[in-house]
C-alpha cells in the first residue's frame, strides 16, 4: 500500500471520529441508535405537570451505564428508567460519555377517562408530552358491602 494512501486513511479516520464526539456534545441524539419515545402512563398522573433533565452515562455495548434526573417523583423516574434505561439502544462509539435531554410533561385540555398523550421532539434534546388531565378512576370492582 501506498504511504500516502495510509496517512490519508488515518486523518480521515480521526476526523470522523472527532466530529461524531463533537457532534455528540452539541447533538444527544447523534449517541442514540434506537429510542423509545416517553408518554403518560396511568401510574404517573399524579406526578404531572413536570420539568426534568435527564443525564445518560453511557456505557459499554451501547447500554445505559447511569441515568440521572434533575427532578421528579419515584414513580415518574421509574417510567422514565424505562424509556432511557431499558428502551433506549445507545451508539457503542460514544462509551463514556454523558448525554443530556430535557423531558416537559405537560398537563393542558379536556379531562379523559384515562391518560392520553402525544410526544413532540424538539431536536437537538427536548421531549414534550401533552396529556390531558385524567378524570378519577372510580373502582370497576368495588367490595361488596356486608350486610
């Protein structure tokens, strides 16, 4: 092989590699291969409206090695675990780094009988999730009373 063709292969490699980590920096979706988009689940209404930033470590392999967030119930955190933990395939060139997205539940129409939500992205890092607010559930099964 040519060594010229070589020191050309190894620059451009470098600067692929380079703009992918810069690229990651400014652009957390440029980490991401597969992501399952947030939404209301029942056993989270009661955590809305909320404002969180979401910090992903990622690991090897493409996984979630950490998730932190800024706010939000247990509840809510455990759904959101789920989107950025379990459902989300990360880029394997982006081992050791930390990603940022900012998730906005918000809570705004005509009440429903159970949660209904539509998720908007707004790129490079926003999620927003409109719901509308949930009437109370009253109990399909109630105990009989005793007599």
């Amino acid at each position: 092989m040519n060594p010229h063709f070589i020191v050309c292969m190894v620059c451009t490699t470098g600067l692929v590699l380079y703009c992918t980590a810069a690229n990651a920096a400014e652009n957390p979706m440029a980490c991401v291969e597969e992501i399952t988009m947030p939404r209301v689940t029942p056993g989270m209404v009661t955590s809305l409206p909320a404002n969180i930033e979401v910090h992903v470590l990622i690991g090897s392999n493409g996984v979630a090695q950490k998730v932190d967030y800024s706010s939000g119930t247990p509840a809510l955190r455990r759904e959101l675990d789920f989107y950025f933990k379990d459902g989300t395939s990360y880029s394997k060139a982006c081992n050791g780094r930390t990603i940022r997205f900012t998730v906005r539940y918000l809570v705004e129409g005509n009440k429903t009988q159970g949660p209904v939500s539509e998720v908007r992205f707004r790129p490079p890092d926003e999620f927003i999730i409109r719901s509308h607010p949930v009437i109370p559930a009253v109990d399909p099964f109630p105990e009989p009373r005793p007599k």
